[in-house]
C-alpha cells in the first residue's frame, strides 16, 4: 500500500502557473496594466482633483480583487492620495482565474508597477499598501535586490501564518492534499471565522461573481509558501513601515503575527509603527469602524504627527508588551 501511495504521489504535484516571456515593455492603460509578458491585470485608480502629494499601489487579498480598495481609496484620493489597485494574477478578472501563479510572478508584477508610477510621479512619495495576501507579496518583494526603492509600506494584517508555527497535523495534510489532489476545491463551508463585523460588506462578497468561492488546493499550498518567505523576512523592510492588526482577526492567528513584529521591532524600531485594533477584525479596512483605519494611515502618510490619531499604536505596545511577558513564563 505505501508503494502504491508513493507512485501515486510522484504523480501529482501542485503547479505554478508563472509569468510568460516577455514581449514587450510594461505599460499602462486607463483601465489595465499591462506586464511585459502581455498579460492584462485590470487596474482602478482613484485620482485627486488636483495635483497629488503621494502615490499609493495597493494589493488585494487572497481570493480577492482590486475592488477591495473603494472606500478606503475614496477618502485617501480625498485628501491629496492617488489610489492604484490592480487584479493580482489568478484574482479578479485576471487571466488564469483561481490558478496560483508563484511568489516570484507576484513579487515581479509588483516591481513593474512601482517602476510604471514612479515614472509617472517623479516628484511624489510611492507607498506601497498590501492586505493579508497582498502584504504578504510586499514583504516578500521588499527582500528582494530588483525592488524600485518606495517611501513607505503599510501592511493590513498581512498573511504571516508560516508552516514552522502551523500544528504538524495541518501542514501534513496540506502536503498531502497538494501532493496527491492538486485540483481538489475546497469552499470553506462548515469553517466557522469572521472575517469583518460588517455584515452588510460580508453579504456583499458572497453575491460577487469576481470574488472566489472555491480554491484549488495547490492554491492554499502556494500561499502558505509565500507566507513563510513573508513571516521569515521581517528584517527586510528597511522602510517606514505601518503595519495595522486587528485583536479580533480569526485569520491571522495572533501568535505568528506578534512574534514577526517583535523580530521587526527588533531589528529596527525608528521608523516602525505597529497598530492594534481592540474590535479590529482580519478585514480592517472594511470593518465597521474602518474609517479610524483610514484616518491612521493618511496620517501616517503625512507625516502630521508622531502618534496615530486613534492611539492603536500605543495599545500595540501594550498588547505586544502582555504578549513577551507570557511567552517568557511558559
């Protein structure tokens, strides 16, 4: 029988779906980016009237899209911020739906579109905005030689739920399941999290054919790998970085995310900022009291002040103070 288990096995493995050859330089069009290997990510924009102070690229999260980013784009664009949201590959509208194109295809296509609006706003500060998924992508780009340099990156309860601190049997299976049936659908049905206190937005989701409802296997393989190169490069952000938890967050269990923002902290704690919500949830910047978000990053943005307007910078360290204190006793 572990024969037959190992032939069948060395048959299936979970795939990557990467970037093709490039074909021509990446460009953008009023509606899309276009990267050099000719694939089209539809791209939103929310503009200022008048001429921006800052730029800022935001990242989607898994199984999401660009749309995420509406309201809180509509108030930073408000307030002097031009707002960039793209499809990441297998999301959204994007070629390849539900497939999983690899940490370095969505690291790269990050990279191009940094390098596309610093070209186009040479004078303005880029910063950079990834939620769960999506800061795991900015994590793992920052690490990278080939990243544009930016001026700033926020994190949105990024995705840092690493194998190293996932129970053996979760990580086990998962192996298994990838290794044996890649294409295997799973809906979530019958797990029981919330993600938001905004039922409404919630509701919305679930009617949205954009939204993905059933993930490949390989898929969730695929994202814990870009988890662990995001929780195990905490030193790579060099720069200003804002990063924004939520104590509620039935996603991104607490553990994983407080131990990274020690070792961050740890290794540069001058232009590090660490922001906790008490009735935050994994979807911070959708949550019912999501504007207190909104108003702590333009804040953040504009340098106006030392402190968040909503001191969730000082309950993090608090909350992160409680935490040491209890691992140390154990």
């Amino acid at each position: 029988m572990s024969l037959l288990l190992l032939i069948t096995l060395s048959g299936c493995m979970p795939e990557i779906h990467p970037v093709g050859e490039k074909i021509s330089p990446a460009r953008l069009t009023e509606t899309a980016f276009i990267t050099e290997d000719g694939a089209t990510l539809p791209l939103r924009r929310w503009l200022p009237k008048t001429e921006p102070h800052a730029v800022l690229i935001a990242l989607h999260g898994f199984n999401d899209y660009s749309q995420f980013f509406t309201t809180p784009a509509q108030y930073l664009s408000g307030l002097g911020v031009a707002c960039f949201a793209y499809d990441q590959r297998g999301f959204g509208a994007s070629p390849k739906r539900g497939l999983w194109a690899g940490s370095e295809a969505y690291t790269e296509d990050l990279q191009g579109l940094v390098r596309l609006l610093k070209q186009r706003y040479p004078k303005q500060p880029v910063y950079l905005l990834g939620e769960s998924m999506g800061g795991a992508v900015i994590i793992a780009a920052m690490s990278q030689s080939t990243m544009p340099p930016v001026d700033g990156v926020i994190l949105s309860a990024p995705a840092l739920w690493a194998r190293e601190t996932m129970p053996w049997y979760q990580t086990s299976l998962l192996w298994v399941a990838a290794h044996s049936m890649p294409w295997l659908t799973l809906t979530g049905k019958g797990v029981h999290v919330m993600p938001s206190d905004n039922i409404k937005m919630l509701r919305a989701l679930g009617k949205d054919p954009w939204v993905i409802k059933g993930t490949r296997v390989e898929a969730i393989y695929g994202l814990t790998d870009l988890m662990d190169a995001a929780f195990n490069n905490a030193r790579a952000l060099h720069k200003n970085t804002l990063i924004l938890y939520g104590e509620k967050d039935d996603i991104i269990p607490k553990e994983p995310t407080y131990t990274f923002l020690n070792t961050l902290l740890a290794s540069d704690s001058s232009n590090k900022t660490v922001a906790i919500y008490p009735q935050g949830y994994h979807m911070l910047l959708r949550d019912l009291h999501a504007v207190t978000t909104w108003k702590d990053i333009a804040t953040w943005i504009a340098h106006s002040s030392d402190k968040l307007p909503s001191g969730a910078d000082d309950h993090a360290k608090h909350i992160l103070a409680t935490f040491n204190s209890e691992s140390s006793a154990q």
